[in-house]
C-alpha cells in the first residue's frame, strides 16, 4: 500500500466503492491507485489468478481459445514476473 492524503481517503471513503471490496479497495480502480508496488501476480491481487486457473484446467485436459498471459497483461499493463513460472514458460 501506499500513503494517501487525508483528502483522498475522504473522497475515496465518500465514493462508496470500497463497500463492495475485500480488504475495501480494487487494485485496478482508475482514480485511487492504491498500491505502490505489487511482488508478484496482478491478477491474484484482484481475486483471481488467472495463470494459476489456466494450468489447473490445462491439467484437466483444458485449453483456453486465448494466450492468458497476454490478455492479462494488456488489460492490467502490468509485466507479470511470475507468470512464465507458473505457466511453466
């Protein structure tokens, strides 16, 4: 996490988005940025790991129509510097 500003708590705590959230923030919400820096997966900051989901079903015989490390990476723009691990890449 990062320090915020009193005034940014306040209008982030009066926007209402953080009583639908666990731990009450999104790591990907636009305007509040409330991470300094991730060590790991993105995804799994968000609530699911995607590269963690894609070799489980690769394991049961399941493949994806798409490249989830690139999709996930283009939608987060975030370089993922776990994920070819995972994916065993």
């Amino acid at each position: 996490m990062r320090a915020y500003a009193d005034e940014e708590m306040i209008r982030y705590a009066a926007s209402g988005d953080s009583l639908d959230k666990a731990g009450a923030y999104a790591i990907q919400h636009q305007s509040f940025s409330p991470v300094e820096r991730i060590g790991g997966c993105y995804a799994n900051v968000m609530g699911l790991p995607l590269c963690h989901l894609t070799r489980a079903l690769a394991q049961l015989g399941l493949t994806l129509p798409v490249d989830v490390l690139q999709v996930c990476q283009g939608f987060t723009s975030y370089r993922c510097l776990v994920a070819g691990e995972i994916l065993q890449r």
